[in-house]
C-alpha cells in the first residue's frame, strides 16, 4: 500500500508514501472537507522515517486522525498524564477543603 484514504469525524485524509532523498519512506499527508482544504495552515513536524511505505501511510493517517481530535477539541490535551495530574490536583483541593487540613504529595 503506497495510498490511503480515510475519513475521520467527516474530515477527507489522504495519505501518499514516497521515498526522501535518504531512501526512506515518509508520508505526505492532505485534509480535507467538503472538497476544500480543512487547514489553512497544516502543521508539519519533522515526520518519521520508515522502512516501508505501509508504515509511512498509517503513520500519516494516524497523525492526521490526531491533528483533527485537536482541532476538534481546542487542542485540549487528553493524555493520560495531563488527566492523572487533574485528578490529583482535584482530589489535594477537595480533601484540604473538607477537612482543613493541607495535604502533601508524598508525605
């Protein structure tokens, strides 16, 4: 599989390998909507290399489907570290409030 084509919470991704200049595989990657670029400006990180080219286009996929979640979310971030540092900066406030007393990490 050289090509990939997706459709993820009604955004069009497409996902082409090629070859770089090294010999590696890397993806290039467009999003769309309704036949019209969905970013006007699309971030582009310095991408993996792969070893084959069906690797580079799941690769490109799967980072697409991200970039979408985080346009669709206001770039929230929801890891589970950022979700595990809420919950105990909630539980710390909430146990200090109902007992008044003021609690450590750790200690």
């Amino acid at each position: 599989m050289e090509y990939a084509f997706d459709v993820h919470a009604g955004f069009e991704i497409s996902a082409a390998a090629r070859r770089n200049e090294r010999g590696a595989w890397v993806a290039d990657v467009t999003v769309s909507r309704d036949g019209k670029a969905a970013f006007a400006r699309w971030p582009e990180p310095v991408q993996p290399e792969w070893r084959t080219a069906d690797e580079a286009v799941r690769d490109g996929i799967e980072r697409a489907q991200r970039i979408i979640r985080q346009h669709l979310t206001n770039g929230d971030d929801h890891s589970w570290v950022a979700a595990r540092r809420h919950a105990q900066t909630w539980f710390t406030t909430e146990t200090e409030r109902r007992s008044g007393h003021i609690f450590t990490h750790g200690g």
